[in-house]
C-alpha cells in the first residue's frame, strides 16, 4: 500500500516498516428519507442518498528492540495522523485510488516482543475510488495506473480530444461525474462569433457561453463549476449551468460555430 499527499509526494508503508496484511472496503451506507400518510400503507420514500464510508487496513510491522519501536511508533503517528485528506492505493488495484482521512486514534497491538499489528480506519472523503490517471493517461500502460477490471475496452479507439461539432464521450466509470463533487475539465478551442452552446444529449444538459471565441487566440475552459476565458473568471457571460457525465456513452453537440478542438480531462468513478 502507498499513500499520496496533499502536494504530490508518494509514501510507500514498507519504508515504514509496516506489511499490509488484509484490508476491507465496505459497501455504502444507504440513508432514505421517508414520511407517513395518514390513512395510506407503507412509507413514502422522498430521498435517498450515500452516507459515510470507512476502510479498514491491518498491518503487521517489526521492531529491532525497544528503542527501534518507540521510533516506530513516532513514524508512524507521524505518518497517518494529518489533518488535510490523502490518498491510498492498494498493491492489488493499483489503478484505484481513494481520498480519505485518519478515522480514529490507533494503538499497535504486540503479538510478541518485537512484533505486532495495527489497524487503521481511514475515512472516505470521495466516497468512490477514482481512478489514478486521467482520461489523457488513457493506454500508457507503461506509467502503472491502469488495471483490468476498470470497464475499460482496449479495442476500442478511446479518445478524449475531438475536433467535430458532435462526438461521443465515454464514462467508463459505474458512477456520473457531478462537476460539482468530482474532478471534471472541458476546455474548447474553436470560431464562435456570438456565443457557443454544448449540450449533453444523453443527460439533457446545456452550457451556454454568451461571447465570442477567436480560434486563434481564445480558449474556454469549463472547470469544475467554474468558467474561464483565457484565463479570466467568465461565469457571468454563461447560463449558470453545468454539464455531467453519465455512465457510459454520452453524446455531444456544439453549436454556434466551429469546434477547431475540445478536450475533456477527468478521472474515472467506481463504487
């Protein structure tokens, strides 16, 4: 198992001394919201949402002697115990990463006078594994932050930089990606005199962008919730809405003028 930190630096557990022995990933908690009529059967279900999620991790680590364990106990409070989210990865997925927290205290547990187990709880931030690379990292085997078993068809010509005014994109995650929760870039390149209009067919969705667009000096970008225009906040010349990703094939069209070229960067979800 390694962690990644706030700023980029990857932490290996055996440098700490510490073997992952088994760890546990449980499914989401459901939380409904329900009332009662008077005079009707049963419940009348209003909402329904994804509460918390806690992963476990159980390591087995090795002291030289006393001294050696006191030091041990140092790095590793150290380590785990910070107050911004991280992230884990385990060496059996290693292409699925989550954002979590330190959970709870822990205390180490001796089995004999040199060896012992810890458990730590992490809690999840996100509560869905992302993916470790982006949609640009897409078949760069070589870089490690693929796996099977991510949906991914590698027949396919998968691609995520178009340049037609309609295209298809593909989630191949099993979770939407909200830009308002999950990491989410479009950026577009193109002629548009007057305003340009992109709308999700799939999910019903439309972005309208009310200005004009020089192909050969503008760029848009739509990140997360927010609108740039070469760089410069534009979420008052836009609709105020947004575009998700719903799982599987999403279909596209832009109109107002021409896409010259559109790119969408983003991590893949899984539950």
């Amino acid at each position: 198992m390694k962690m990644i930190l706030k700023d980029g630096r990857e932490l290996l557990m055996s440098d700490y001394s510490l073997k992952l022995l088994k760890y546990f990933i449980p499914s989401v908690s459901i939380e409904h919201q329900s009332s009662v009529m008077d005079g009707s059967d049963g419940t009348i279900f209003t909402n329904t949402r994804f509460g918390g999620r806690t992963i476990t991790a159980k390591f087995m680590y090795k002291a030289f002697d006393y001294h050696d364990f006191k030091l041990f106990i140092a790095d590793i409070n150290s380590l785990f115990a910070r107050k911004e989210h991280f992230y884990i990865i385990f060496d059996a997925e290693p292409g699925k990463r989550w954002k979590v927290r330190l959970a709870e205290s822990y205390s180490p547990n001796e089995l004999l006078r040199k060896v012992g187990e810890l458990e730590i709880k992490f809690i999840c931030e996100n509560l869905y594994a992302e993916s470790v690379a982006t949609t640009s990292d897409l078949k760069e085997w070589d870089i490690d932050k693929w796996q099977w078993g991510m949906g991914i068809d590698w027949d396919d010509d998968l691609s995520y930089a178009f340049s037609s005014n309609n295209f298809t994109v593909e989630n191949y995650g099993n979770v939407a990606i909200d830009p308002r929760q999950h990491e989410l870039e479009i950026i577009l390149i193109g002629s548009f005199s007057n305003s340009v209009t992109i709308t999700n067919r799939t999910t019903g969705e439309t972005y309208q962008f009310n200005g004009s667009i020089n192909g050969s000096t503008d760029t848009l970008i739509l990140r997360g919730i927010q609108s740039f225009k070469n760089g410069t906040s534009a979420l008052k010349q836009t609709n105020k809405k947004l575009l998700s990703l719903a799982v599987g094939e999403n279909s596209f069209q832009v109109t107002g003028g021409t896409v010259y070229s559109i790119v969408f960067n983003f991590r893949f979800l899984y539950m």
